[in-house]
C-alpha cells in the first residue's frame, strides 16, 4: 500500500505545486501591480520553494550540446548504441567542421562509463561526461527506472547486470576500450572483467574504478552499516513494493526510488533544511546566480528511479553481507568471479578522503584481488578533500580527478600495458 499512497500522495500535492508557481510568477512579474507591493519578494520566493518541495522531478536530459575540444567547438549528439530492457547503451557523438580536430578526435581512446544504478539517473554523471569528451569517445550506461520496464520483461539481477556489461563492452569492441566504473558499478565490472579474463576472452586496456565497495568491509560507512545490522529477510519484507498502474511495470517487484531518496535525505537533514533556507534568501535578495545553482543541483537530486527487486537484494546480500567479492566465493551464473586471472590490463583506483558512502579503503581492495596484475600496472589515488559527489563531479574533479585519469588512459593507449610501464609512472609524477 505504500507505493499506492506514495502515488495518491503525489496526485494531490501536483494542483497545489501548480497553483504555488503560478502564484510565484504573479508576484516575480514586474508588470503585476501586485510584484509592487511591499513584501512581494518574499510572499513569491514562498511560494516559488513551496513549488519546488511540492512537483514531481522527471528525468533530466544530459543537454550537453557542445564542448570545447582542441581549441574548438565540438558539437554532441547522443545516439543509442545498444538498448535492452533495462539499460542503454549511449555514445556521444562528437562532430566538427575542422578538419584538423576531425582527425585528432580520431585518435582519442575509447571510455564506456559506467554509472550508479543506485537510485538516481546515469545525468548524475553529466560533469563526468562533459569533461571527459574533451579528450576521449565516450559511452555510458543509462538505466532504465524499473517501473517502466513491463512485468513481461522478467526479473533483473546482479548478474543480468554483469552480462549487460559484457555486451556493451562486446558491442562497443573491448580491444580498445577503456573502462571507467563509478560508485556501486565498480563490483559488477569488476566481476564482468574477470569473468572474460577466466575464459580467454580480449581484455580492456585498463579499468578505472572510482569510490566503489569492493570491500565494503573496509571503513564501514552508515550505508554499509545498515545492510550489515539489517536481514536479507527484513530488506525483502520492509523496502519491496509492487509498482501500482498507471505505469508500464504495474505489478513488478521493486525498491522504490522514493524510499531511496528518503534515505539519501535523512543521512543530512540538516544539510537540506539548510539549502532550502539559502534557497530561499538568495530569491528574496534577487540573486538568481545562486538559485540556479540550487535548482540545477535539486532537479538532479530529486529525480529517483525505482531498481528491480532482484537486483537490489542480490547486492545487498553479496556485496554488503556475503562480501562475496573478497571473499572469494561470488559465482555469476555458475562462474566464479576470480578477479586474479586479469592479467593483461591496467588498474587505477580513486577514492574520496571525506567520502562517507564509500569508505576509505574499499575501492582499494580491488589491487589485492587482482593480484595478478604487475606492480607497474596499477596506481591509487586519494583525493584531498573530496567527498564522494567530488571525485566525479565538480571543481575537484575536473581540476584534479580528471587530469589522473586522462594521463593513466593515455599511457595505455593503443598498446599492451606492460610496454608501457615507464610512460604511467611518469604520467603520475606529472599529475
């Protein structure tokens, strides 16, 4: 029944959220007699935050049209590459009149980024990708919220979501590809590279695994506590709901993205009372520089997906329970996931100093597994003062994140990693 109050809930706060951006506009309108009127500043930044408590927060787009690449403007157009059930497999196309810059973006290495399915949409990395089609083709997963996916469609789980990763890696061809995981993916990639490993199968020229629990027993932060002192049992009796119509996926088993989001807010309530205040004042004073900023970073925020059920408690249970990963024990139907047979490859791992979902350490364990991977081969990287948002988003991330990974990528571009050894280390002293 939650779900289905969540829904009638929403229903009835939309007239008002509507009338409270009306009532807004009235009194912002300079040619209103009524915007006059002392206090009409405040009366419309109250209205104007009451609409922005009270709408529904959609899917945002990427919007990224253009970016400046070699000294020009490079016009984007997303494509998508492969589409399946639950994901999507975008590419964004870099175009360009010159034909100098035609023939360096050639040459550029290829990225598949792959995003959080965690609750928010893959636009979330929309920073990460702006900055990195500078200087690289790039491609990412785009999650489909499970509520639109159709009950026919069958269930999805950790390790659908390891075999998605393997055909997009296939479809986008794995000879050339750097890999680039953010967050909650870099387990599931992580499997995906090493079960192509334990066959045989072509290698990507590196992995880039950024604030990720492989090890989520290392610096347990408050997320990784409360699947620790939580049931399987308990997370399938009290956070699994039933999409109710009118959506494409009525019926589907699912972790609502409003139970999420209400988790993200109550991990810092007081951060967001904070921000809705400031929010508010800077409306007041006029200064739009600032409320905009809030805006974009709140129509981020806000917009939720629903996750299959199966896939959100197959990740409870063998990431931050069984840790089956270091444990050595996960099998991905049927396989073991021996991260040790990953040989010829690349690994660099990234971490947040102040990243309180990911704690310190747990991205790092996966150079332990992959012990198979030279010494020269692999590199760390803790970034000062970042949280988890900043290591892909924001200023640190372009000014210090950024630079360590396109040298990393660089230096194993277009050969076998170990030939380039030298290269990486100087790469690193550079950065």
């Amino acid at each position: 029944m939650l779900y289905q109050m969540y829904e009638f809930q929403k229903a009835l706060l939309h007239p008002m959220s509507s009338w409270a951006r009306a009532a807004a506009e009235t009194f912002m309108n300079v040619s209103n007699p009524l915007s006059k009127f002392p206090g009409s500043e405040r009366l419309a930044a109250s209205y104007e935050l009451l609409y922005r408590l009270g709408k529904e927060y959609k899917k945002p787009e990427f919007g990224i049209r253009a970016i400046r690449a070699y000294g020009s403007e490079v016009v984007i157009f997303e494509s998508i590459k492969l589409e399946k059930p639950f994901c999507k497999l975008i590419h964004f196309k870099r175009y360009s009149d010159d034909a100098v810059v035609i023939n360096q973006m050639k040459n550029d290495p290829t990225i598949l980024l792959v995003a959080p399915l965690s609750g928010h949409h893959s636009t979330l990395l929309r920073d990460t990708v702006a900055t990195l089609l500078q200087d690289h083709n790039v491609f990412i997963t785009d999650w489909v919220d499970a509520r639109q996916v159709p009950l026919s469609e069958g269930e999805f789980g950790l390790d659908d979501y390891v075999h998605y990763l393997q055909d997009f890696m296939r479809t986008i061809g794995v000879a050339n590809l750097h890999v680039i995981s953010v967050c909650q993916p870099t387990v599931p990639t992580l499997a995906a590279i090493s079960l192509m490993a334990s066959r045989g199968e072509t290698m990507p020229l590196s992995m880039v695994m950024m604030g990720g629990p492989i090890d989520a027993r290392k610096s347990p932060t408050a997320v990784n506590s409360l699947a620790d002192k939580k049931s399987y049992e308990w997370f399938k009796s009290h956070v699994i709901y039933k999409v109710p119509p009118p959506h494409l996926g009525v019926g589907r088993s699912v972790y609502p993205g409003f139970l999420q989001h209400s988790g993200f807010i109550a991990m810092n309530p007081q951060n967001h009372l904070q921000s809705h205040w400031d929010y508010f004042q800077n409306l007041v004073r006029g200064d739009e520089l600032d409320a905009q900023q809030h805006i974009k970073f709140y129509d981020e925020y806000n917009a939720v997906l629903d996750m299959d059920a199966k896939y959100y408690l197959d990740t409870i249970k063998t990431v931050f329970q069984d840790f089956a990963l270091p444990n050595g024990t996960w099998e991905v139907a049927g396989e073991l996931v021996k991260p040790e047979d990953i040989k010829s490859i690349a690994l660099l791992t990234i971490e947040g100093e102040l990243d309180d979902i990911s704690g310190s350490g747990q991205t790092r364990a996966a150079h332990k597994l992959c012990k198979s991977i030279p010494a020269e081969q692999k590199d760390h990287y803790e970034v000062s003062g970042a949280g988890h948002y900043g290591i892909f988003s924001g200023r640190r991330w372009r000014e210090k994140v950024y630079p360590r990974i396109r040298a990393f990528i660089r230096a194993h571009e277009g050969a076998h990693p170990t030939k380039l050894a030298g290269s990486n280390k100087a790469a690193a002293k550079s950065t």
